[in-house]
C-alpha cells in the first residue's frame, strides 16, 4: 500500500521543483505497487512486441503466461491541451487554524503544489500545459506547450504569483479563453468563495463539446467541522469586513448556509457537464492526487 506524504513535512520544503518531481514520482510508485490500471493520465494497453520497441516495457507477467511479449503503452488522443485556470484572489490565503504551524500552507500554496505536480505529470507523458492565474489585480498567462523547459517556465510563474484582491469579472480575461477552448481537458483551481458568480460563469463559458472541465475545489478543516468556541471575530479575507459572533450560536446556522451553497454550486457545474471534485488542504497531497486522476479514470470509462 502506498504511504501518503503529510502535508505539513512537505511544506516546509520551498523548493517546488522538487516537492512536484517527489510527489510525481511517489504517485507514479505507488500507482504501479497497487497494480491498478486505468487510474493515472491515461489508460494502458497491450500489443504485441515488435523490433525496436523498448524493452523496459515488456509485460514479463504476461509473457510468462502466454510465452508471447507484449507491449503495454497508452491509448490517448494526440495533441491534448491540458489547461489549469489558477484562482489567485485574496480568499485562497486561507489556512486551517487546526493546522496553524508556522510550515502549514494555506490553499494557494497548497494549489501550486497540486497544479506543480500534475503538470509535470502531463508533460512527461507529451502533452501541452497551459496556465492561467486570475485575479483581479494580477494576470498570469502561459500558452499550452509541451516539454520539460515549458514545465520550468509554468514554476517560475507560480513562484512568482501573490493572491490579491477578488476573482476577476469574466469580461476581464475573455480574451484569453479563446486558446483553451479545443481539444483539451481545464483544470480550474479554486475554493468557490466569490462575489458574484464570476467563477461559475467563467466555467459556464469555458465548458463546450470540444474541452473537458474539471472542477477542484479547495476546502480546510476549520470549513469543515467548524471547530470555533465562545466569541469569534471572522473577517473575509476579500473585503476585510469582520463580524464578531457567537461561535455556539451561528454553528448550526453555518453548516444549513454551507450545504445550501454547495448544493447550489454542484447544481450549476453539472448543468454545464463540469466534473467536480472536493479537495481538502490539510490532507495529503499526493492523496488528493489519487483521488483525482482516479474520479477521472472512472467517469471515462463510465
């Protein structure tokens, strides 16, 4: 069975290159102890040796079976875009307070870490990568391209990236979203918490018949089991306005708002067809990983 990496051991490592590149090659380890087929990027298949072909990927198992080698390699389209549209407003600086060590990474770090990790994933296997990152005060925009060196350049940009203000109105980056709309799959990265629906319409226009959209929304402990006592000053981390309350007396309230939010917001992403995955912070990365690629693996072979 495959051990999970602890995210807080991994945060306090700032080399991102790195913390991608292990978490990859943990994930690609583990993928192969568990001899699972069909869960990572693509989905494998066998067909008979023929000269020149590598020999590292001979099925050994196989041929001891059948006394035939066989090759196993990836059945996938060619050309495949995979964008990811990085939100970088103000709110993704939140962290668990469960986890309020000096080393724990709040959601944007977390999602640099995630977007890092499976970009290099998508490159190694030759495909393009492309990225987004949104504000309404910065813009990040990389072309999809392939190649390791194009992988370099997509860190650099999320090393550089500051979450600021609030997720830009979609009149702001229409101009951008005429490259991610062909044959590709757009992974949007975000916690959903917004002014007035512009996530939601972005994805809207993003989703057509020629690109997949997958939703990653990023959730913290403190979201989930609210874990406050006594008096509480909140403050929203957009518009800096604070609220002092009662933490016994809002809880049951709190919890009613939430799921009527996310049913809402489920509602909206599968009328436009959008996959939509719940990926929380303080647990494992490479776990929420798994967890992706395998949601992915099962509704395409659905």
């Amino acid at each position: 069975m495959h051990k999970f990496v602890d995210p807080k051991t991994l945060s306090r490592v700032k080399d991102l290159p790195l913390v991608a590149k292990t978490l990859a090659q943990g994930f690609l380890h583990g993928l192969h102890a568990s001899m699972q087929r069909g869960v990572g990027i693509e989905f494998s298949q066998y067909r008979v040796y023929e000269p020149g072909d590598d020999l590292s990927k001979i099925d050994w198992k196989l041929f001891a079976r059948s006394d035939r080698y066989f090759v196993r390699e990836a059945e996938r389209e060619s050309d495949i875009n995979v964008w990811f549209v990085l939100d970088a407003s103000t709110s993704m600086l939140q962290k668990s307070h469960l986890s309020s060590c000096a080393n724990s990474w709040d959601k944007l770090e977390y999602a640099r870490c995630l977007l890092a990790t499976v970009a290099y994933l998508v490159q190694k296997q030759g495909d393009n990568v492309g990225l987004l990152a949104l504000s309404s005060k910065n813009q990040a925009y990389l072309p999809a391209l392939s190649g390791e060196r194009h992988w370099q350049k997509i860190l650099l940009e999320l090393t550089r990236l500051k979450a600021a203000e609030v997720f830009p109105p979609f009149e702001q980056v229409a101009k951008q979203l005429g490259h991610m709309q062909n044959n590709g799959v757009i992974f949007i990265i975000s916690d959903f918490h917004q002014q007035n629906n512009e996530i939601v319409e972005l994805v809207g226009q993003l989703s057509n018949s020629r690109t997949e959209v997958v939703a990653i929304q990023l959730t913290c402990e403190d979201e989930e089991i609210f874990p406050y006592k006594g008096a509480v000053r909140f403050e929203d981390l957009e518009t800096k306005e604070q609220i002092l309350v009662s933490a016994s007396q809002i809880k049951a309230k709190y919890f009613t708002e939430k799921l009527k939010y996310q049913a809402d917001l489920l509602a909206q992403l599968a009328k436009n067809k959008v996959q939509h995955f719940v990926a929380n912070i303080d647990e494992p990365l490479d776990q929420t990983l798994f967890d992706i690629l395998k949601m992915r693996n099962k509704v395409k072979y659905s």
